[in-house]
C-alpha cells in the first residue's frame, strides 16, 4: 500500500488544486455557506479519519448534556438507509452508522440523527417538537455548505497535519491552510505525561492564528469490559490468550496499550467501518473469547455469541480541561 501511494505522488497537485478551489470558492462567496443562530458544533479533522472524532462528541455530550437540549448529526457512514434518521428502539449500526449509534447506546437523553445532507439534517432537527438547543456536527469539517459557529479540528499526536501530504499519498482530505478555519485545535491521543516543553514545541510547529486555542488530550482506557449481559475487570484477561478484532482507522494506540500492560493476544486488524461477512464472523465465533472496540461491538454484538464477546470503553482526558470546557460553554 505505501508502495501504490509513493507511485501516486504526481496525482497529489491535482486533487490539492480542486480542494484548493473548492474552499476559495467558499471563501470569496462563489459557493454558498449557510449560518444558523443557534449552537451549532462541528468537530472534524483535515485527514482521513483515526484523529478520535467519536471520543470527543462523546465528550462534548457529557459537558453539555445536563444544561441543555443536545442533538448529534453525523453522515452514518456506510449505512443502508436514506436522507435523514432519527435513531430509536429499532435503530441498529447498519441502519444508521456504528458510530452514531454508539452515541444512541450510550446517551439515550440527547436526539441521535444521521443526514449526508447537513443543511437538511439541521432543518429537521429545528423542526422537531423538542427541539435541540445545541447541535453536535459528527466529522462536518469539511461540509462547508454549513457554517458551524464552533470549530474543532483534531489532529493526531503521531501525525500532526503540518506533517503529512495529500491524498492519495498521504492522508490530508485538503491543504493544511484549511486548519484556519478552526476555532479550537486538539491534539489527540497524546501519550501520558507529555511533557510542557513538548506541548510548545508542537504549538509552534501548528503555528496557530491568535484567535486559535490549542490543547492536547489522552485517551483513558476503562478498568472493566462489557457485554450484553455482564461485565469484569480488565485485568482478568491477563491469565488466558484472547483474541483482539478492530475495524478502526488506527489501533495502534489500543495495541500500544496492551502491550503495555502485557497481555497476550492475537490481533485481527479490518479496514475502517468493516462490514463482517458471514464466513468471517463463523470464523470470529470460533474464538473462546474476543475484545473488541466500543464502535465494533455495535457491528459483531448481534453475530457473536454473547458471552464470549467483550468491549473496552475508552474516554478522553483533556490538559487544561477547565478551559476548554469554559470556551464551550462561553460558546
């Protein structure tokens, strides 16, 4: 695969020019943005997903959730249904993407929608009865048809945007300009204990607009995994040899993390938002006992028999985190 994206390099001025285009034809007013005068949220990042997108709504969701009426609005990647949805009772991963209804299992309080169309997405919502006083922008970095009052751009501590290239050899889905139109800048999946010189010597590499705040933010692993129907302690996975299965744009800090602590498994890797065939989940259902993520548990929970499928929740921790909670809230 690097091979074929080295190869690829001389597309790279091509599709840097269109996305160039497409924004400055945003920018002077050429194509048309659409502001609200409501909260509108976006968190999204410049490239091709693995930033820790889903872990920050959730994290916004719990900041927000108790003082206000909140709503998500993501595209439902890879989804069998049409337009917009609503998730409820009879909602699934396949009807409305594993990612939103991640959300729906976890905060039944808050309205879960899904619409590749923002502008009617956010229509919909406002038309609702109970209608969301904050709308949550799931991955709209990039949907510039919807101007979000708030911007945030996540971008990866192992690959900072100011050090990667274009698609398709590398993975930015626009030129890295386009992190100016951020409002906050996260710098996710940090690893523990970052040191204060670090964190500046990475600020000065984004060189970020003094209207721009920059944090850093670590990813906390759960004490316990769960199922359907119970739950234990991690910990209890270090005496047997169990199998890890992920469909995630980067596991590489899941996998850092349990080497870390010295478990022994074997890990099978699927691209990003993998649909199981049934050959493969025959095959997964032979394993005595797999752990997966909180997002590929909502695909393999109802192909896998229960009590040998177990997921690891994870949360972020945000440095400064009373700051950034104030600009969210000031917001």
């Amino acid at each position: 695969m690097n091979f074929v994206r080295k190869i690829l390099f001389p597309i790279v001025p091509i599709y840097y020019l269109v996305t160039w285009l497409r924004n400055l034809c945003y920018d002077i007013g050429i194509f048309k943005s659409k502001s609200y005068n409501f909260p509108i949220i976006c968190v999204g990042n410049l490239s091709v997903g693995g930033t820790g997108k889903t872990p920050m709504i959730e994290y916004l969701i719990r900041v927000l959730k108790n003082d206000f009426k909140v709503a998500t609005l993501s595209r439902g990647y890879k989804r069998n249904t049409k337009g917009f949805y609503i998730a409820d009772k009879n909602s699934s991963a396949e009807k409305i993407g594993d990612e939103p209804f991640q959300f729906y299992q976890k905060f039944r309080d808050i309205v879960v929608s899904v619409d590749s169309n923002r502008q009617n997405g956010i229509t919909r919502l406002r038309q609702l009865q109970n209608t969301p006083e904050i709308i949550l922008l799931d991955d709209g970095f990039q949907h510039r048809k919807v101007n979000a009052g708030l911007k945030i751009l996540l971008t990866t501590y192992a690959k900072l945007y100011v050090d990667d290239f274009m698609l398709p050899t590398g993975n930015l889905r626009e030129p890295k300009a386009g992190a100016k139109r951020a409002d906050i800048i996260v710098v996710t999946k940090c690893p523990n204990g970052l040191e204060e010189s670090e964190r500046k010597e990475i600020i000065v590499r984004l060189k970020p607009l003094s209207t721009q705040a920059v944090f850093f933010s670590t990813i906390k692993y759960s004490e316990t995994i769960f199922s359907f129907q119970t739950k234990k302690p991690l910990v209890d996975l270090k005496d047997i040899k169990f199998t890890l299965v992920t469909a995630i744009a980067n596991p590489k800090p899941l996998l850092n993390f349990l080497d870390g602590c010295g478990y022994n498994y074997e890990h099978l890797n699927f691209k990003d938002h993998h649909i199981f065939s049934e050959s493969e989940l025959k095959f997964l259902n032979s394993k005595p006992l797999i752990l997966t993520t909180e997002k590929d548990y909502t695909r393999l929970k109802d192909n896998i028999n229960g009590d040998r499928l177990f997921y690891l929740p994870i949360e972020i921790e945000i440095s400064n985190k009373e700051k950034f909670d104030n600009l969210i809230n000031k917001y």
